[in-house]
C-alpha cells in the first residue's frame, strides 16, 4: 500500500509523492521480500482540505473542478480554490503522477499495479494503464 503519505487527518500533501513510495518499496525490498511478491498500490484519487480539515476527493471530481492543475517536480497534481466562502487546496493522483509509479514498479521488477479506488478514476488513467502497466 503505498498512498496516504497526506490523508484527511494530515496537513495537505501528495497522496503519494514518488520518493516517498520508492522509499517504501526499498524499505520491503532490504527486509527481504521478494520483488516478484509485491503489487504496488495506486491511488485513484485525492483529497481536499479546507480549514483543517480534510475529505476524499475522487480523481474524476478533482479535475472537473480544475483541469489544468499545478504539479510538483513528482508530477503530483494540485491546486486551490475557493467555494461557498471556504478556501480549499487538494491534491491528487491522476495518469501522469500514476505513470511514474507504474514506472517505478517495472524498474523495481515488481509484480504488478494494484488499483484503489475502483469507480474513481477516468478513461486517460485507464489508457495509461493499458499503455504502461507491467
């Protein structure tokens, strides 16, 4: 499992920035388990923060709101807003961040992806998936 590096109960943050999963995967891999036994998991969404607080937020939901986002140098999708008088800042997995995960787990020699949450996503992370996936 390798999302909620930020969750709801966290500060705002990339659901799961590259080098944070690369550090769990190398983590797993030094204790010995054998590469060809893992699936790395990938987020199929984020969340949103406002005022403390934070709530899911599914990866087609996040970019119908903002569909040209900022990205950090991870290609973590985010941006903010304001609704209803309320300041919000979500973060999220899409294809392009997922993409460097996928990638991540072919030069690792993994077994595969592993996908949560289904129903979250949209049709370019699936064309990625077909694309990319080992």
């Amino acid at each position: 499992m390798t999302y909620d590096q930020h969750g709801r109960a966290s500060s705002p943050g990339p659901v799961a920035s590259l080098g944070w999963v690369e550090g769990r995967l190398d983590y797993a891999l030094q204790k010995g388990v054998p590469p060809e036994k893992i699936y790395l998991g990938v987020a199929t969404y984020g969340y949103r923060w406002s005022q403390g607080q934070g709530e899911d937020l599914p990866m087609k939901k996040a970019k119908e709101l903002q569909p040209s986002p900022s990205r950090d140098r991870d290609e973590s999708p985010h941006f903010s807003y304001t609704q209803g008088g309320r300041d919000w800042v979500v973060w999220y997995e899409d294809e392009l961040s997922a993409q460097r995960k996928v990638a991540l787990a072919r030069e690792k020699g993994l077994l595969g992806v592993a996908i949560w949450r289904l129903g979250y996503e949209d049709q370019a992370f699936w064309s990625m998936m077909r694309r990319e996936a080992p």
